[in-house]
C-alpha cells in the first residue's frame, strides 16, 4: 500500500493558536520598540495609547494558548514538548544534528527549549509588566527589580524570536506545516522520524554509493 504524500502535523486549532500568539507577540515588541528606543518615540507620538496597546496585547498573550487547550491535538503537543527524552540530549549533544534525527520525534530538542523558553518568558513578562504598570502598589525594589528582569528578558525573547525566524525560513517544509497544517511523508521520515513511524511511514533507507 502506497503511503500519504503528506501528513498532518498541526490542526486548525494549533496553528491558529501559533498565529495568534505570533501577532501578540509581534505587537509587544514593536510597542516596546517605541516606548524604548527615542527616535522612535519621537517619531510615532501618543506614547500613552502605545503603552496601553503594550499592556494589553502582553496580558492577552497567554489566552490563545488556554482557549487552544481546548483542543486535544494541542494538549497532545504540549504533553509532548514538555517531555525529555535520552535521545533529545543526544540531539543537544550532537555536534551534527541530523545525525541523530533518526530518534527525533514529533519536536526536536531545539523546538521543546524554544516553547518552554516562550512559555516561561510570556509568565515573566506578565509578572514583571504588571508591576511596572502599577507601580504605585509595590515598594521601589521591587519595582526597580522588576524594570531590570523586564528590559534584559524582552532583550532574550527578541533574540529567541529572531532565531526562531531563521531556523522556519531556512527549512520550507516546517514552515509551510505551520502554515497549511500539512508536511510531505518524505520530509516527515527524514526529520522527525519516530513521529513519522507513530503514523505508519517508515524511514527511507540510505542511498547506496555506486561503486566506480
């Protein structure tokens, strides 16, 4: 039986989910763009209507994924990216990665430090936002506390978010599962081939060198 020239790897709820998050995002880090960086302040105005799209697109940030985990085929993705496994620091080991990409997943470790790393960025931003926004409740440490963690993880979530980037850029077909939903079988086996092998796809043996 032939197999599937694609595979579906991420439902409707999933990448609705990405997408949202994605703009949310988006919104934070341009807002704080402004609000930072003065030629920018100077040049846009209404520095208190940016501020206040600042705040809400950063308390917004965590509800797609809580409305998505209504969905099981998220709760699945998540249950998965938050599972390490021997061969997933393997892969972090590994000075050539697509050496060990027979033992990879649904998620390489790449994806899984990525997701917990926004996951835990979003929390702290929130935590952090929050107090520089109402300041007037909290003691000046903690306030001049929060301003540093704040300034220095917006700094790590912008260099996360621009490798983030290349890494989709640089592969089409990982990109276009997150656009579409869907992936070729043959990228699937050759990436992520024991999530390839959960949907019955073998991976293709090796080409053998001819001899001369």
């Amino acid at each position: 039986m032939p197999r599937p020239a694609e595979l579906l790897r991420f439902a409707a709820a999933e990448r609705w989910v990405h997408r949202v998050t994605a703009v949310l995002m988006g919104v934070c880090l341009v807002t704080a763009a402004i609000l930072y960086v003065g030629p920018l302040a100077q040049a846009i105005g209404y520095r208190a209507i940016v501020e206040w799209v600042h705040v809400i697109a950063g308390l917004s940030l965590p509800v797609p994924l809580i409305v998505g985990l209504l969905s099981k085929a998220l709760r699945d993705d998540v249950s998965r990216l938050n599972r390490f496994t021997p061969s997933d620091w393997k892969w972090l080991r590994s000075k050539d990665f697509r050496a060990t990409r027979s033992e990879v997943g649904k998620f390489n470790a790449g994806q899984k430090l990525n997701a917990n790393f926004q996951l835990g960025a979003i929390l702290v931003m929130m935590l952090t936002g929050s107090v520089m926004r109402f300041a007037n409740h909290w003691p000046i440490s903690w306030r001049t506390g929060a301003t540093f963690v704040h300034d220095w993880a917006a700094y790590a979530i912008l260099a996360v978010v621009v490798g983030h980037i290349y890494m989709a850029l640089r592969d089409p077909h990982a990109l276009a599962g997150m656009r579409t939903g869907h992936v070729p079988t043959s990228w699937a086996a050759r990436e992520h081939a024991l999530w390839a092998a959960e949907n019955g796809v073998d991976e293709p043996a090796p080409a053998r060198r001819v001899a001369r």
